[in-house]
C-alpha cells in the first residue's frame, strides 16, 4: 500500500505556483542581467526588478523605495535586527526577544549582545506562547527594539502580535508609528 506524505512545514519552505515558476525560469534562462550593470541584459533585469516592486508595494501598501528584496528569511532577520541597533544605538542598547525565536534571530541577538547590547530573552508558557504583560514588564527606557516571532517554526504556535503593538509603551508601537509617518 502507498503512503501518501503530508507536508507540514511550509513556515519554512512552500511549493510556489505555477505561474510564478513560469516566470521565474523565463527571468533564469533568458532575462538573467545583473540589474547593476549597464548593459542591455542588466537594464532589463533592472526593469524586471522595478516593476516586481511596484506590483509588491502596491499589495502591501507601502511605497516601492520602502520595500528591500532579500535572498530569504535569515538575511532579512539580519537586516532588520542589525539596521535597527545600528540606527537606535545612540537611544539605547536593550532588546526583547523570545526564548523560541528562530535561530536567525537568536544568533543574531547573541552577537548583538556581544557587541554590548543587552537582550532579554523571554520564556513561553507550557503552549510555547509568550504573553503581551511579559513584554511589557520587560521594557526599559533603553529599549529600542521587540522581536517576536509570529508562527512559531518548530510547534506552530501563534503570538499575540496585534496585542504587543497596542501596548501603551510598546517599543513596537513606537516604532511602526515612526516607520509609517510621512
């Protein structure tokens, strides 16, 4: 008897559909151009690139020259937590994160602190959920950045995102209000 396999981790990786795989191997096989260069194959590479921003931005709701391609998950967890302390190092130098982050960001945080900041690391209950009073008994004066994984890679358990942004003092709270203020 033939067992059929159900995949259930498609937090990390997901079949993507058809049409966009048709022009994913159409850019693969004969719009390759490097988009910084400047000959014919790079501007089209370039043209394809800006009109892939536009349509994004457009889904998102946010500007094109907001939005910042990367090679996956761990570079943009990188960019994120890196860009964040480099540009808020002068307000403070304390960070939130969870206990069960993914290893993008835990390593990152270990390296942060390594740099001398402080990360407090905050423990799950018995479902592998953190709680909004937590993060906000865990905020200083010199917190500049909290990091929450959303869906939880390993057990799927989902975090209280909306709830941790409408803190009163929530470092998220001021942050979004700083990166969507026009």
């Amino acid at each position: 008897m033939k067992m059929n396999n159900i995949y259930l981790d498609h937090a990390a990786s997901t079949p993507i559909r058809p049409e966009v795989a048709e022009v994913m191997m159409k850019v693969m096989t004969e719009q390759y151009g490097n988009a910084s260069s400047v000959h014919s194959f790079g501007r089209a590479a370039k043209r394809l690139i800006s009109s892939a921003r536009d349509q994004v931005s457009s889904v998102i709701g946010c500007r094109p020259d907001e939005l910042i391609f990367t090679g996956g998950g761990t570079e943009s967890d990188n960019l994120a937590l890196f860009g964040i302390a480099a540009a808020r190092a002068e307000r403070g130098k304390h960070i939130i994160t969870t206990m069960i982050e993914h290893h993008a960001v835990l390593h990152t945080c270990q390296k942060l602190e390594k740099d001398g900041y402080e990360v407090t690391y905050l423990p799950v209950d018995r479902y592998g959920r953190i709680h909004p009073e937590q993060v906000a008994e865990a905020i200083r004066p010199d917190t500049i950045l909290v990091s929450v994984i959303y869906a939880n890679n390993e057990v799927g358990t989902i975090q209280p995102i909306a709830e941790i942004g409408r803190l009163p003092q929530s470092v998220a709270s001021l942050f979004m209000s700083m990166l969507f203020r026009r």
